[in-house]
C-alpha cells in the first residue's frame, strides 16, 4: 500500500464503509463517528 492510495475501511465502532485516501499508514479517523481505526484490521476488499 502507498500512500494516497484508495482503502475501502469499515468501521468497528458504528459499522460506517468508506473509501480512504488519506496519508496515514497505520490509523484513520472515522468520518461518521470519528473513531480511530486501525487501517491493516479493519480493511474491507
């Protein structure tokens, strides 16, 4: 994975799916409920 590339994340808290593009490696903020979730874990293909 490089950054800026396109992730499809789901969030374990609220259960929210969105594509990610940001420039963090490890965590991402969840835009719907603003959780920090872990980018490896909660990748959905």
């Amino acid at each position: 994975m490089f950054v800026g590339d396109l992730v499809r994340l789901k969030c374990p808290s609220c259960g929210h799916v969105w594509d990610y593009k940001g420039k963090r490696k490890y965590y991402a903020n969840c835009p719907d409920c603003h959780r920090s979730v872990h980018i490896a874990k909660y990748r959905v293909e």
